[in-house]
C-alpha cells in the first residue's frame, strides 16, 4: 500500500472512531442537559487531547525524549472516555454490547495511532544508535511447553540488557583480497604512464617487433596507439654510443680536447644487407633481409639487389680450399 492511501485510510477510519465515541459521550454530556456546543467540545476534548498526546509521545521519541508524561496523559484521557461509555451504556441498558460498541473505535484509534507512529521512532533510534530492548522470540510452542523457563530468560534478559546496556553489534567479516590478474594491473600502470614511455617500455622488451606489433601489444594494455605514432616515437630516439676513453698515464695531455665523436656513421644498402644477412644465419631468403633492412634500418631493397649483393660478397671472399696448381715451375 502506497504512503499516500495508507494516510486516507487513517484518516477514514480516524473520523468514523471519532464519530462513534463523540456521539456516546454527546448522549452523556445531554443527559446532564449539557448545551449542544457544550456537549460536541466534551468528546472533542476526550479524544483529541489523547490523540495530541500520541503524537506528542511520538515526537519525544524521535527526538530523544521521554514519552513517559505524554504516553501516561494519553491512556488517562482515554480511559475516561471508555469509562464515560460504559455510562452511556448503563442509561440505555445495552449493556456490555452497547459498552463494547461506544468503546472500542476509541481504544483501537490510539492503539493504531501507536503502532504507526512505532517506524519513524524506530528509525530515529537506529539513527542514534540506540537499540531498546526487544523481547525475544521464542515461538508459540516455546511458550506453550515451557512457560516459566521462557518468562524467566525473558527476564533475566530484560535485567542484563538494563544493568549492561545492549549487546554490541557483530563486526562484519573481513572482506575478501580482491585478485587481479596481471594484465589488468598493466592496464592501471600503463594508465598512468606517458604513451611515449610504455612504447619504449614495450620497445624494450620486444626490440626486435615492428611497430604494428608494438602498437597492437600495446592496445591491449590500455595504451590506444598506432603504428605510425610507435615508429614515431622509436625514430626520435638518439642512438647512443659508449666511447672508451684512453685514461692511462701515457695518455697525450691535450687527450681531453679531443673532437667529440657523434653517432655511428649511417649505413649504405649493400653494408645494410650484409649485416642482416649475417643476423639471419645462413637459411633464409632474399625476402627475408628485405623485411629485416626496411624494419630495421629504415631502407627500402629490392629482392634482386639483395641476391646481387650477396652474390658479389660471396665472389670477393678468398677460396678458402685453394686447388693445388698443376705442373711445376719451369
């Protein structure tokens, strides 16, 4: 039931309690030749009064007051309202059915004021983090079969909650270690690094890989990059050189305005597919060093001038098993 019918029901069935009792105690206040608007304020002032002091215990909950005066002042009104209708009762003899009928809409208006009102208070403690004392539920067969032994840890639970105060809550259980994988720990480092520094990084560990591959290693940790961008920042690296000084005592005096050497001189086509011939080892095809000089050396080669290369080397190299020379000297 929605919030919004919940309160036109009360108020449906709070105006036809009011109605009920107001009349009993109308006939009563008229039976003592009471005034008309004399006798309306009598059940005006029985009711509402114990109507206002619900809601004023109600709030003195809430706000951590004691609802002792009020709730006390709210059962008083009450029960001299229920006492004026059984009254009502005895004058038109209907005894306990006229006496029920005059006096429970009253009874059952405050008790079901009480109980709506029992959520917002609740809620108000737990906000204070007061716990009261709730009664423990045993169940119907508990109480059925053992009546004394419940009604005394009832009480004995009652004492220890008042002497002690409430139990503390339960500490909640630790939480589980979440576990990462690795890669996805890569991702949050890679994150946070310098696209440039995780290609030098993924450069590092594959230097042989062509920037595709980079590029294509890299997009899966999170880094969004292309080959270009990888043949970018690999290209823009400066080649570094390792110069061994000559430090020993015979070491000419003007040593140290010695002409800086820069980086190694570039490489020509053929000293090019030489070297990667001689990386490649001796199985490998002329395709072979073609994609190694372009990915390597940054040079475009035909596969023809490959072969002619390696042909003339392999010319200009000494027989090493020379053929032994016919016929003798003259």
């Amino acid at each position: 039931m929605s919030r919004r019918a919940w309160r036109l029901a009360l108020t449906l069935v709070s105006l036809a309690a009011l109605a009920t009792t107001g009349w009993s105690l109308y006939a009563v206040a008229r039976h003592y030749d009471a005034p008309e608007i004399i006798a309306v304020a009598v059940f005006l002032v029985f009711d509402g009064i114990a109507y206002a002091c619900l809601h004023l215990a109600s709030e003195a909950s809430a706000a951590g007051r004691s609802a002792f005066g009020a709730r006390l002042t709210a059962v008083g009104m009450a029960g001299v309202s229920v006492y004026l209708n059984r009254f009502h009762a005895e004058l038109i003899d209907g005894g306990t059915p006229a006496f029920l009928l005059f006096a429970i809409p009253t009874v059952g208006l405050l008790l079901l004021s009480e109980l709506s009102w029992a959520g917002p208070r609740a809620e108000a403690r737990a906000a204070r983090t007061e716990q009261p004392y709730r009664l423990p539920a045993f169940g119907g067969w508990a109480w059925a079969l053992a009546p004394r032994l419940a009604g005394r840890t009832v009480k004995a639970r009652a004492v220890h909650h008042i002497e002690h105060g409430p139990p503390a809550p339960p500490e909640p259980a630790p939480a589980t270690p979440v576990r990462h994988s690795a890669t996805e720990v890569l991702r949050r480092r890679f994150a946070e690094m310098d696209p440039a520094d995780a290609i030098r990084v993924a450069h590092d560990a594959h230097p042989d890989a062509p920037p595709a591959e980079l590029a294509s290693m890299l997009i899966t940790y999170g880094v969004i990059v292309d080959a270009v961008q990888v043949a970018l920042v690999l290209h823009g690296q400066p080649d570094e050189v390792t110069v061994d000084r000559d430090d020993a005592d015979d070491a000419p005096d003007d040593a140290d305005d010695a002409p800086q050497v820069g980086g190694p001189p570039a490489l020509t086509k053929a000293q090019a597919i030489l070297q990667a011939a001689a990386v490649l080892g001796p199985d490998f095809k002329a395709a072979d060093v073609v994609d190694r000089v372009k990915r390597i050396n940054r040079i475009t080669v035909a596969p023809a001038y490959v072969r002619t290369v390696l042909s003339r080397e392999k010319q200009a190299e000494p027989d090493e098993h020379p053929r032994p020379m016919e016929g003798g000297f003259l």
